[in-house]
C-alpha cells in the first residue's frame, strides 16, 4: 500500500499521539529535543506510520454500511458485545463472557466494534430472554437477584438503557 508522505514535523505529531507506544514517544521526544530525527530514526518512524495506516485501510474496509455510532447492547453470529465510550470518545466493544466473575464478564475485544453493524443492536425482549437464561443482566453483567429481575432478564436500571 502505498502513503502520501508525510513532513518530518507531521510524522513528529502523530508519533507523540501514539500514547501506548514507548518507542514512538521517545522518537516524538528526540525530535523536539534535537528539531529533527536521523535518517534510521525516520525511517523506523515512517514504517510504524505506513503500517498504522495500512491497518486503518483495513479496519475501514471491514466497517459494515451502517456502523455503530451509539453505546448498547449488540449481538452478532450469537456473540454478545456491550459498546462503550472511551475516555478519549471513541466507541469500543467488549465481549459478554457468562462465565466471568462480576466485574469481568464483559472483556474487550480489539477491532469488534468496526465488525458490528447499527443492526445488530439486540431488542429489549432480546435482552431480557438473555439475562432470564444467564440469571445476569446483560446490559451490565451484574447478577440478578430478585425473582421479577430475573423473570425479567434484566435489572430495572438496565431496561431503560437500551
């Protein structure tokens, strides 16, 4: 695939921007140390932006024709995922795990939240007929305690979220 290039200066910018990499914040930091990178420098830099790119094309091109743009409930090929939003503001989906403890039930799946579609958000009786056969709500994972909760299938905070 091929990349526009991109300024020295830019390339610096979106270095410093990828917070979860070690290696790009200390390139992003020679740079405004320095006012430049040497030339393996900038090619490493290059090649870490040419892959990001590369697997944004992908992700694009796996984004279904009406992409999730709300938090909820949804359901895919029988799999249960809860969107939220990050704190920087972007959606991410996390995986319904019936086995996990409270608090662990929903796990973060990299990349599900460009595989769903708005369609795939499940129904209110969707999610009661899910919480009824876990005995946990499905909006929030927590256990269902009381008989009309379970009977329900979901908590009645949770109802009115979906």
């Amino acid at each position: 695939m091929e990349t526009t290039m991109v300024s020295v200066q830019d390339l610096a910018l979106w270095l410093r921007s990828q917070a979860w990499s070690q290696f790009a914040q200390s390139l992003a930091s020679a740079y405004e140390r320095y006012g430049r990178l040497t030339e393996r420098q900038e090619a490493s830099a290059r090649s870490m932006y040419a892959k990001a790119q590369e697997r944004q094309a992908q992700r694009q091109a796996q984004v279904p024709a009406n992409p999730v743009t709300e938090e909820g409930v949804y359901e895919r090929e029988g799999i249960v995922y809860r969107v939220k939003r990050s704190r920087a503001g972007r959606l991410y989906a996390s995986r319904y795990n019936p086995a996990g403890e409270r608090g662990e039930r929903f796990v973060y799946e990299g990349g599900a939240v460009y595989r769903l579609s708005a369609d795939d958000r499940i129904t209110l009786d969707r999610a009661k007929e899910l919480g009824a056969q876990w005995a946990q709500c499905c909006v929030c994972g927590r256990d269902l305690s009381a008989t009309e909760s379970v009977e329900a299938g979901i908590g009645p905070v949770c109802a009115g979220r979906i």
